[in-house]
C-alpha cells in the first residue's frame, strides 16, 4: 500500500538523539532546509526518518508511487496488446487501450496514491481537461479520437496518444493541535 518515507523507522541504523532544542535543533533545521534527510530520536519513544524528501525537493514516496504507476501502465497496455490478436486503429481499439490505462490508474487508487476527490485540476490543460475541473475518480485517462489522426499514423500502426491526468491523495506528516483550557 502507499507509505510515506517520513515517520518510519530504519533497520540497523542508531538514530541520532540531540537534534530536538539548542544547536541541535539548528543542526536539524540546516539539514532539512538542504533537501537531505535526518534519522532522529524522538521524545525517546520514536526512532524516526525525516522529513523523507530527494535532494531536489520531492517526496520519495511521491517518486516511488509515479514509479509504481507508469509500470502498471506500461504492462497492462502491453499485456493487452500481447493477449489479443490485434488491437484495431479505431476509436473502439483506443476505448480498449484506454481501459487499460484506466485499470493501473484504478491500482494506485486501491493503494492509496491516486486519491478519489472533489479537489480541482490546478495543472495543465490537457485535451478536454482544464484548470478548475474536478477529478471525481482521482484520475483521467483520455486520448484524441483516430478521426483527428493524420494519415501517417495509420501508415505507422500507432495508437492515439493516451493521456493521464492525476490527483495524488498525499500524506500527513505534521499536524497542529489547539489546546484551550479555562478554569
């Protein structure tokens, strides 16, 4: 299932215990701030990596989970096209390939990464998909119809672009609590 690398605990290796308050705190901020990561003690209970990010920025588990799905896309289009005798250059051919796209989109929902939503698309626009649009499955899987294909692309035996548009479900890895108290 999706995880996230931040929070988690490492085999074999010591954390280090003075990072929290004083210059440890400062040698902990210079750290993070650099896009490097820190296995660190905390409150003597948890044994914990972060803050789970590559030097350029990004969340492993962000890397890791795109990893997972271009994988799922690639065998399941291969798969098809490998189990069937042919997959015809018509829309009803593309519908098939854009099914299976759809499937490895569908895995990454059932692990967590592709997040079912109401959020809106911020991203590019793509074909039919524009800023502002919501994304209900988490995932949009669309290609152009062979009616706007030129002619060379028959002459190739190519199929249609398939284009996937994502909403990434995320990962909490801080939360603010407010404490209200009355006497």
């Amino acid at each position: 299932s999706y995880y996230t690398a931040a929070l988690k605990s490492l085999v074999g290796i010591t954390p280090e215990t003075a990072v929290w308050g004083g210059s440890g705190q400062t040698y902990y901020n210079n750290i993070t701030t650099n896009n490097c990561n820190v296995y660190v003690n905390f409150a003597s209970t948890f044994s914990i990596l972060m803050p789970g990010i590559l030097p350029n920025g990004q969340y492993i588990d962000e890397i890791v989970n795109l990893d997972i799905l271009t994988s799922n896309l690639q065998y399941n289009i291969m798969n098809l096209l490998t189990s069937n005798p042919s997959i015809p250059q018509t829309d009803a051919g593309q519908q098939s390939l854009l099914n299976a796209a759809a499937q490895a989109c569908e895995q990454s929902v059932g692990i967590g990464f592709i997040a079912p939503t109401n959020r809106k698309w911020t991203g590019p626009t793509v074909l039919n998909l524009t800023a502002g649009q919501t994304l209900p499955q988490g995932y949009l899987v669309q290609s152009a119809s062979y009616a706007t294909a030129a002619a060379s692309v028959f002459a190739n035996r190519q199929a249609m672009p398939i284009y996937v548009s994502i909403i990434e479900a995320g990962a909490v890895q801080s939360v603010t609590i407010g404490v209200y108290d009355q006497r």
